[in-house]
C-alpha cells in the first residue's frame, strides 16, 4: 500500500520529529554544500542535528568548526559524535570540554570503527574508554547534565555473537546514562520492532530512534550494508534495478521507499526518526515533505 493511500500525511506532521545527522566537510566546496543542506533543513525545526566525528579524532577540528558555526549561524542544536578509537581517556575528556566550551551539550558516545577498518578486529586504546558503554558515562561524569545518545543495532552489531550479548551492551550504555539510542540503518521495520521488542524486556526504556538512510547510491549502500551487517531485501534492489544512469527516476524512488519507511513506523507508535542525510538535503528535504511536515506548521503547533 502506498504511502498516500496508507495515511493522511497532513494528520501525522505533529506526530513525527526529526533529526538530522551531518559529516564534517574536507574542502571549502563540501562546506558549501553542507551548510547550504543544513539551511534547506532547518525548516523543519529537528530536534538537533549531529555532526560526525573521525577515528582517533581524525576530524576534530572541522567537527568541532561545523558545530561552532550552526551554533552561531542557527537556531539548531548541535550534538558533536566523539569516539573511543586510537585516544585516551584524558584526551577524550578533552574533547568533551573543547566542545562544552562552545556550547554543545549533546554527545553522540560511539565506541567506533577498528583503526584498520570495518572488518579487521578491535582493540581499545591503552588507558582509553573501551566501549560507548565506557564513553558513555566518562561523559556523565563531567557534566551530568550533558545529554548522550548511543548507537543501537536492530540486525545487531556485525561484531555480536548474538542479540542477548548486544542488548546487554545497550543495557550498560542506559545505566551509564544514555539518554537515546540511535540506531544504525535498517530497511527491515519488523527487525526494528523486534529489536524494541527485547530490548524493552531488558528493561531498557529510554528512546530507540530509528535511523533513517535514503538511497542516493543503491550499489554504496548495498556495499556499506553488507560491512556493518544491514540487511537489504531483495525487494529493495528490484526497485532500483534499472535506474544506475537514471538519477531522477532514482531519487523518486528513494524518496517513496524512505517516506513509506517512516509512515509505517508510525503507524507502529514509532514518532521519533534520525535521517542521515550525507550532507544532501534534497531526498530529505521531499521525504519530510511527503510526511507532512511543513516549517511553519510546526512553528504553530509549538506557540
């Protein structure tokens, strides 16, 4: 059933919140398109937006810049991602107090990806945190009033051995004061239930937000999915079967999968979705658009 046979979109632009997740730019023309994105999105009032941060702090200084100019150029607020990978502890905590300073007080705690890459094994960091669990609370612990939110994965973690070992990981993330789960993308939503499912048997209660991708490269993500271990339908790919030199077809077709998406978690109580947008806001900007949300209207049901 198609989404506009599904649900009124106009009902349901007060039930759904966004956010939006953004990379740090490597050049003065991915900056452009970055903030340029981060304007078109600003309308639709998220809840906040997250920039990204690199292995071993790879990226700290144009994080750290993105987040400094949203906070001075917008009205949005910015959490900064921090990682565990290739840092100290010490030299973490100095990240938090480097980003505290120009005002962010939302942290995304990931443990991160191997310094080898996805696929090679993970070692913590002599006298670094060990996990997000870890990371987690180091936050808390500087500032308890910091809010942190951690990754979730519906399909589990590739490095899990089961769905008990990654639901206890998440446990520990929720008593170290995680205050959301963001999950990592998914095409399945009755994975995504089930997830909630147990995770709320474990007496996790704080929000699990589904993470959101739209499809501007099926073959990308196909790549990406199988390396973190996301599943892709066969369905999914029937649908982009076809359209490799046929970039407006495409992105019609993401924008309907991605809205259908969303609309359907709704329909299962789901309100709260986090959108990776890839520093492009034109598939985002028409999904929110499909689910009803409109900036002014939001800006009126908040007066």
């Amino acid at each position: 059933m198609s989404i506009l046979r599904r649900s009124n979109a106009s009902l349901n632009a007060n039930r759904i919140n966004v956010s939006f997740e953004f990379f740090p730019p490597k050049n003065g023309d991915m900056e452009t398109t970055l903030f340029e994105s981060v304007t078109r999105l600003a309308p639709y009032h998220p809840d906040f937006v997250s920039v990204t941060y690199g292995a071993g702090g790879s990226t700290r200084g144009p994080t750290l810049n993105t987040v400094r100019r949203i906070h001075a150029e917008t009205d949005l607020a910015a959490a900064a991602h921090l990682t565990c990978v290739g840092s100290t502890r010490e030299e973490v905590d100095a990240v938090v107090r480097e980003f505290a300073d120009v005002g962010v007080k939302h942290f995304v705690a990931l443990r991160g990806d191997p310094q080898g890459g996805i696929g090679t094994k993970y070692a913590p960091h002599p006298g670094g945190y060990a996990n997000g669990a870890e990371l987690a609370a180091g936050i808390r612990a500087i500032d308890e009033d910091f809010e942190v939110s951690v990754s979730a994965y519906p399909e589990k973690h590739p490095e899990s051995p089961d769905f008990a070992t990654d639901i206890d990981l998440l446990k520990r993330k929720m008593d170290a004061g995680a205050t959301r789960a963001i999950t990592q993308f998914f095409f399945d939503n009755d994975a995504y239930e089930r997830y909630v499912e147990r995770a709320r048997r474990a007496g996790i209660y704080i929000p699990i937000v589904p993470g959101i991708l739209p499809i501007h490269n099926f073959g990308q993500v196909a790549k990406f999915a199988n390396m973190c271990g996301a599943d892709i339908p066969d369905w999914l790919g029937e649908r982009f079967d076809g359209l490799e030199n046929d970039p407006e077809t495409r992105a019609l077709v993401a924008t309907t999968i991605a809205a259908d998406q969303v609309m359907d978690l709704v329909e299962r109580g789901v309100h709260d979705f986090h959108f990776y947008t890839m520093n492009r806001a034109k598939l985002v900007y028409a999904i929110c658009h499909m689910l009803g949300l409109r900036g002014e209207n939001r800006e009126e049901a908040a007066a």
